[in-house]
C-alpha cells in the first residue's frame, strides 16, 4: 500500500512535457523525434509521443478526424508545464502549437538540428524572448540544454506547481 501510495505521489509530481514535431510538414525527422522523445521521458511524461513513431505517415493519425486532433492536442498542450518543439522541419501546426503555448504563459524550448544547407531559423522563433531557441548536432548534445531549460523553467513564476515541486 505504502508502495502504491508513493508511485500514485511521484506520478502526480512528474512533470508533463508537451513534444511538437512536423507531421503533415514531413517526417524526415521522425527518427529523431523518437530518440528525443526517449530522451524526454527520462524526465517525465511526454504528452504526445505519437509524434515519434515511425509509423505516422504525413497524412496523419488514421481514424481521427483533423477537429478530433485539434482537441485533443489542445488539451494535451493546456495540460502541459513545459513545451519543447523541434524545428529543424518548417511545420505550420509546430508554428501553432508554439504560438499557443507562448499565449499560455508555457516555458517553451524550439530545437533546431544544425545542418548543411538548411535555411535560417524563422525570426518570429530567433527573435522572440519568450522562446528559448537552441542549435544542436545530435540527440547526445541535448541533455544539458534540456536540464538548462527545465531548471530555468522551474524558476520562473509563471511555471506551474508541478514545475516548481520538481527537484
């Protein structure tokens, strides 16, 4: 019971992370998205790991009507503490999810790959100071940048009660 009482307590207290990546805007990416959402989980729930399967085609999720999705996402993103968003795709409904957790108040992270050739990353992201916009070569590099982030988000005064009970 006692074992049962403290998994119910700590499951309570993990923070909630809100994954975005393009899907509709190409899954090139989807390898990756998968290895960070591993990455992600170490730190808590990843509200949205459906984004890393490799089996999500750009078309969508199968069986969900786009209204459904947009719901459901919705509330995922409402529910969340944190939002971290790769970016190295241009993805319009990534811009969005961005745009919206920014309205929300949400500690956001955008992950952009370093890449030959790659155009800049969009000035609405780079240039805004609510975001916090990170380079990186591979999913190894992303660790400290994501223990950065998750302790400056836990001090910010907007950051949200689970946030703040992380140690």
């Amino acid at each position: 019971m006692v074992l049962t009482l403290s998994l119910a307590r700590e499951r309570r207290r993990r923070i909630k992370l809100y994954f975005a990546g393009s899907i509709r805007g190409g899954r090139d990416d989807a390898k990756v998205y998968h290895q960070i959402i591993v990455l992600l989980a170490q730190y808590g729930t990843v509200l949205t790991e459906h984004v890393g399967d490799p089996a999500l085609t750009p078309a969508g999720e199968d069986g969900l009507s786009d209204e459904a999705i947009y719901k459901r996402d919705m509330a995922w993103l409402r529910d969340a503490d944190v939002v971290i968003a790769e970016v190295t795709t241009p993805s319009h409904g990534v811009g969005y999810e961005i745009a919206q957790a920014e309205a929300m108040g949400k500690p956001t992270l955008c992950l952009r790959r370093q890449r030959t050739g790659c155009s800049p990353l969009s000035a609405m992201l780079a240039g805004n100071p609510r975001l916090r916009c990170q380079s990186y070569n591979n999913v190894e590099d992303l660790r400290p940048i994501l223990e950065q982030f998750l302790r400056h988000a836990k001090s910010q005064p907007s950051s949200s009660p689970t946030l703040r009970q992380m140690g």
